[in-house]
C-alpha cells in the first residue's frame, strides 16, 4: 500500500439514495475510463454514460466526471461516477473498479491524499469531517469557514512574525558585539508583546470553536427529589426522564443532547446523592460520581426553600474542580421570583413551571466562557488548543529569558514548531494517521 496506488471507495453514505458516487483517485486513470466508461471523457465536464462490466454488459447508467490533475480534490486524477443509490448496484461497481487494479481506500485517504499534494493544509481537511459531523447550523458555518482557510490565515500570520523575529534575534547572534542594540532598534521586544497579544486573541477564538465542536458535559446533582429530572426534561422540551414523589426514582445516569445558542449541551441526570441500602441505588450513585469526573460543569440543584445545608456540603466538599453552578428549584413554592446571582454562579427557578429556564440557559453558557463572536468564528480541535497553549508557553519564556539570546531565539522555534503543527507544516507520521483514520470511508 503506497501512495502511488488508485484508490477507490463508495463516496456516498451507507444505504438507498437516489444517487450513489464512487469516487477514484491515482497517477493514470486511462484503464479505469475505457474499461468503465468504454471511451475517454472531456475534463471536468459531465458526460452521460452507461458503467460497463468485464464483459462490455452495463451495470449501471449515470453521469461521470473526470478531473485531470492537479485540478481535482486530491491533486492526482480523480474519476467520479454517479449512478443509482442502491447498495448493490454500487457494489457492482466498486468491484468492476477493484478488478481493473485499483485497491479499496482506507479512511479520509482522499483527504489525506489532498493534504499531502498541497490542495489543503491540516486544519483544512480536519474541517471537511467536522463540516459532515457538525451537530448545528452554527458548528456547520464554523467548520466552513475553517475548510475555506479563516482559522490557517491566521495561523499563518502569527507563523509569520515569528519568523520575522527569529531572524532579527538569530541575525544578531552572529553579531554578538552589537546584538542588545540591535534587537532595541529593531523593537523586538515589541513585536514579541505584539505576537503574544495576537496569539491571545486567537486562542480566546479557538476556545469558542471548540466549543461549538465538542460541546459541554454538564451533570445535575443533588439530593433525591430535588427536581433534577424535571429539569433535565424542562431543558430538552419533552419528558425525557421519569418524574415521580419517590425518592431514588433515577437508578443510573440519563444523557439527553440539546443546544443552546447552537453549543450542543450533552445533559446528564443522576441518581440523587445520600445515604442508602438498596443496592441497585447504591450502584447508581457510585456511577455519578463516575461522570462527574469527565463532566465540564457540575449543576447542584437544591430545594429554595432551605438552601444548601449540610448534605449539600457534604456533596461540595467531593466534586471534582470543575465548574459550579447552583440552582435553586421550586421557586414555585417559595412564591418567589427567577433571578442570578451576580457572579452568575447561582439560579433560582422552578423546573415543574419553567420559569427561569431562560437565565439557566445563560448562565452554562457563561461559566463555559461562551461569547457569540458572530460569524467570525472558526471550528477548533483539542489537538489546537494544546498547540495553540504550547505556543504561548514558549512566547512567555522567550520574554523571561531577556538577553539570554540563545534561550530566546530557542523558545521562538519552538512556538512556530507548535503553530506549525496545527496547518501540517510540522507534525509527525502518527499524528497524521490517527487524525486521517477518523474520517468516513470515502473522504
């Protein structure tokens, strides 16, 4: 298996469709056209033919598309036929595909393909599987925008200035009599506050695309019958938990998604926390304790009518640091009135009416650091928020290293080594098979 092989794979998604695509890329196509198609095709235009077997008889009848290169998704030739959606008929084609030589594709080998002859960098074609996997209209707008090049661009530009300035500092290391001055005239020092600046506001970016493709975990806690599954089925608009007057109702943890501001919010309602004998409960509570320790943000329901007293602390005094957030229920009952607490960390609402829903929509968002940036916003991985972070480590220790030049020129190699990573500049062989391997067949 090289990269010097035609690849083949069904393109369109498993199951019937009206149209089904199969998709071929490699160095010569000239066997795949004639044996396929029984004629050569004009590029990039498409031509009604009829998708022939070994023996001339037809398998199918579509459209076919021929892309010489470098003019194509991958860079080599691309040959696309389209024909009818039914799985067998595709699988009929992709083994009259497979029988003129060409071999089936590994996952995101298209893409992988793309990257690898400079039709997209890594970021890019990360964001042709968010684009498909997006869970919202804003995460789908978000992922375009990265594909289209709006998170590289400005990659590159921090890239840019680092280079600028590695060569200004490792210039003057050749220099040695007259380098303090010439750093000072060249206002390196500057243009390094200026760069951490600027990477500052790219990170405060990514964190937001981050957000819209990952989501948050947000677990309710409680003692038993304080309405957290009423809340969890106020916040997903159905009744998507049993609600009853019987303590211990909710046995193991329920998991509903919804959104908010088009941020996917994975909801998770869990048995209530107390002591107990029963040991279905019992096992219940230890797997709450489980999901709190991979949650983004602990909600702690309690009754407004007392507050949190001494089993709620007792509860507090075990959470994992994570972010909290305090919700006061039944307000009802209280004849109070739904309001936040100025720091945003506590809610008083009634999960049976609804009222303050709304502010506790808000306020996870809030403590999650979610500000609507428009439609500035770019999708972002784990993978660049840890690039983008090593960077601004080595930005900060390039400043604390002072006249210590060798330090300095060193930790400005190794942010634009970190930066690098997130386009593909630099990255190792792993990486890329673990980032390709996640993609659908096909891409």
């Amino acid at each position: 298996m090289t990269a010097s092989d035609t690849i083949v794979a069904i393109a369109t998604a498993p199951g019937r469709g009206g149209i089904g695509v199969v998709r071929i890329s490699g160095p010569d196509l000239s066997p795949y056209l004639i044996g396929l198609t029984g004629k050569t095709l004009p590029p990039r235009h498409a031509s009604h033919v009829h998708f022939l077997g070994a023996d001339g008889e037809t398998l199918d009848d579509g459209i076919a598309l021929y892309f010489p290169a470098p003019r194509s998704f991958t860079g080599e030739h691309v040959l696309e036929l389209q024909g009818h959606g039914g799985p067998q008929v595709l699988q009929l084609v992709l083994e009259r595909c497979l029988q003129l030589g060409a071999r089936l594709a590994q996952p995101g080998e298209f893409t992988k393909r793309a990257f690898l002859n400079g039709k997209l960098d890594l970021a890019q074609a990360e964001a042709i599987a968010d684009l498909i996997d997006a869970g919202s209209r804003e995460a789908a707008r978000s992922a375009l925008r990265t594909l289209d090049g709006a998170f590289s661009r400005k990659i590159n530009v921090l890239r840019d200035g680092l280079i600028h300035l590695r060569m200004l500092v490792e210039a003057t290391l050749d220099f040695p009599d007259e380098d303090i001055d010439f750093l000072e005239q060249a206002d390196a020092w500057g243009k390094l506050l200026a760069l951490q600046a600027s990477l500052g506001a790219v990170m405060a970016q990514a964190r937001q695309g981050a957000l819209l493709r990952e989501g948050l975990n947000v677990v309710l806690i409680g003692q038993p019958n304080v309405g957290k599954s009423s809340l969890m089925n106020q916040l997903a608009g159905y009744d998507a938990a049993i609600v009853t007057e019987y303590a211990g109702t909710t046995r193991d943890a329920l998991r509903e998604s919804i959104q908010i501001e088009g941020i996917p919010i994975h909801l998770i309602d869990t048995a209530g926390l107390r002591e107990t004998e029963d040991p279905v409960e019992r096992l219940g509570i230890v797997r709450t304790w489980a999901v709190l320790d991979k949650a983004d943000i602990a909600v702690l329901l309690v009754d407004a009518g007392h507050g949190v007293g001494d089993q709620e602390t007792t509860i507090l005094e075990r959470l994992p640091d994570i972010p909290l957030l305090t919700v006061h229920n039944k307000i009802d009952l209280a004849d109070e009135a739904p309001r936040a607490a100025p720091d945003g960390k506590e809610v008083w609402l009634s999960a049976k009416t609804g009222a303050g829903i709304e502010l506790l929509r808000r306020q996870l968002l809030g403590l999650a650091g979610w500000r609507s940036e428009g439609d500035g916003l770019f999708i972002a991985r784990a993978r660049h928020l840890d690039a983008l972070r090593r960077a601004g480590e080595s930005l900060e220790s390039a400043r604390g290293a002072g006249k210590q030049l060798e330090f300095f020129a060193e930790e400005l190699r190794l942010a634009q080594d970190a930066l690098s990573e997130i386009t593909g500049e630099f990255g190792s062989d792993d990486l890329l098979g673990v980032i390709f391997s996640q993609f659908c067949i096909g891409k």
